[in-house]
C-alpha cells in the first residue's frame, strides 16, 4: 500500500506551482532546490515517481520532468493550496473597477466581469439567478398588427421579457381591458419563482371561459415565466479562450455556441468557491479550469460570477480576486448596512 505523506504532499504542490508559474515540465532538482522542501533530488525525484504512480502527475516525454494530471489538480485545488489575503491596495483598486452602491445592479455584474478579465487575461462567466426570486411588477399587452400581439413582462428587478402572440381575430379595448385587469389582479406582486404550472393552468381556464381566444396569450405567459426560471449564462472575453494555446478552439467555438444550454454546469447547491475542470463533456473544453463563487441579494442567491481558462491558471491569484468581488457585489446589492464589511466564507478553500 503506497502512503502519501506530507512530504510528498508539499512535493505535489510544488511541482503544481512551478507548472502554473512556468508552464514548463518541472524535473527533481528544481523541486529540491525550494526552501521549503528540504530533502535531496534523488528523495523528490522518488517522490515524484511514488506520485505518478498514483494518477497525481505524469511525465508528457521521457526523461522530461512532470506536470500535474486533473487528479493533480484536484487534490491541489481542494486540500494543498493555501491563499494569500488581498492587500489593502488591490482592494481598492477592485472597488474601483466594481462601483460603488449607487451603480445599478446589471452594470455592477458587468464590471466584475470586466475586471476579472482584465486581471487574469481569462474569459469571465456570468450566471444570473435573479429573476427567478423577483415579483412580477407588470404585464402588458401592445397590439403591433393585425391579430398581432406582444406581451411585456416586467419584474421587480428591472428584467423585461417579450413574446410576440398571434390571436384568431383582433381584440376589442373592453377585452383588452379584461385580460389586463385580469393578470394584473392574478400576479402582480407574486414571486417568479412562485408561479406555478397549476396556477397559470387556472389562468388558462378562467380566461377561456370569458373568451377562449384569449388562452394563447396566458400561455405566452407562462412561456415568459419559464425563460427567467432559468439560470441565464453569459461569457464575456472570450477571445481569451480563443488565443490561448493549450485549449482546443474547436471546443472553445462549440463552448460559445451552446453557453445557453451551460447553466447546469454551475449546480444551485454549491457554496463558497466552485472549481470545475473540463471533462471532455459535449460542451466541456478539455484541460479547462472554470472557478465561480455565488453573489447573493436579500437572503437569495441571486447568481454566480468567475473565470474560464485554461488548467494551468493561477489559482492563488484568481480565488481571492473571484472571493472578494462576489462578496463585494452580495453587500453592494443588499439593503443591509452591516453587510458592507467583507469576509470570506472560505478562506482557506
């Protein structure tokens, strides 16, 4: 039975540094010559061999030295590494790129994403949840053509969806005026998360009971009502993933093309920070890194924000970029004074 020590534990975590800090194979003599390693070349290089048995690392050429596997990277990730604090002065200069409490929700979400990507050369990846625990505040009904019809529905977080309806004839203003008055009394001021299909199946027959024709435009409803249930998933310097060598840009294309399909690569039951390493999943990008930490508003997780890269990117740096501007965002969107101070939930991962 192979027992894997701490020294061979801190030999993981160097070879995994050095990888991320060079992306270069790192051979035994590099390892030995740390401070912090204290053993000769021949112990580490050992070592190394003990932790490529195990599936930790491998050796892409022979005689060359070793690089970390996803197996490398995931016990480096979850157990090894150990996270610097932000100094007061990238703290600053986050808050600067963030905003402040009067800058509106949607462009604080853009501006985390622009400064992450600016700070770690990655993509940034949004998720927004938000719709989903607002109130519906209005709906309307415009008539833009003949039996034509579109519906607006506005929540209470400033999210407008639209759907274009055609009716079998066109409608009179008393039966606008009914259908209007009828929704507003039925769901204005309930919570999109709320509503349910059995409710809007109600709907549905109390509205075709005044005039059947009207059903179609209840069903737009519900149609609308699905879309912000759902997780919306957003990519934003993607060129970032294009230009980087060591990810296929075939996956990275088809990445981009299905974002809308990704949602479910971010599970709603995760707290603190995420890491997710690519799978070769229909969608995954092989030898990809995703890290995302959730943003929440009013009690509520209200999304979630981070950077896709490639594997070897540098976690110590980008985990408490992502910590600190999710933590930031959760206290800029909260009526809650208290919450302005920041401490992670996690700081040691």
């Amino acid at each position: 039975m192979i027992i894997v020590n701490d020294r061979k534990l801190k030999v993981l975590a160097a070879v995994v540094d050095e990888y991320i800090r060079t992306g270069e194979p790192v051979g035994s003599k590099t390892i030995a010559r740390l401070e912090h390693i204290k053993v000769s070349a021949a112990t580490v290089r050992n070592d190394m061999a003990v932790l490529e048995q195990l599936g930790y690392l491998e050796q892409p050429h022979t005689s060359a030295g070793r690089i970390p596997t996803y197996a490398g990277y995931r016990l480096y990730v979850d157990e090894l590494i150990t996270l610097p604090e932000l100094s007061q002065e990238e703290k600053i200069r986050l808050d600067r790129l963030l905003g402040d409490d009067d800058t509106p929700e949607e462009l604080l979400i853009q501006n985390a994403a622009a400064a992450l990507t600016e700070l770690t050369q990655c993509a940034a990846v949004v998720t927004n949840s938000a719709p989903r625990f607002s109130v519906i505040s209005k709906v309307e009904v415009i008539p833009t053509g003949k039996r034509l019809y579109v519906i607006l529905l506005i929540t209470s977080n400033g999210s407008i969806k639209n759907k274009a309806c055609r009716l079998e004839f066109d409608l009179s203003n008393e039966q606008l005026d009914f259908f209007t008055h009828y929704i507003d009394e039925n769901l204005s001021g309930i919570s999109v998360d709320e509503l349910s299909e059995e409710m809007l199946d109600k709907m549905i027959t109390a509205v075709s009971a005044y005039m059947v024709s009207l059903s179609p435009l209840v069903k737009g409803i519900c149609e609308l009502s699905e879309d912000l249930k759902h997780q919306q998933f957003n990519i934003s310097g993607s060129e970032k993933l294009l230009s980087c060598d060591e990810l296929n840009k075939m996956e990275v294309v088809r990445f981009i093309e299905h974002k809308n399909e990704l949602a479910d690569l971010i599970e709603d039951s995760f707290s603190g920070i995420q890491i997710k390493f690519g799978a070769g999943g229909t969608f995954a990008i092989g030898n990809s890194s995703m890290i995302v930490s959730k943003y929440r508003k009013k009690g509520h997780d209200a999304g979630s924000l981070g950077i896709i890269g490639p594997m070897r990117v540098d976690y110590k740096k980008i985990i408490p970029y992502v910590e600190y501007l999710t933590h930031k965002i959760s206290a800029l969107m909260s009526e809650d004074e208290d919450n302005i101070i920041i401490e992670p939930d996690n700081p040691d991962l």
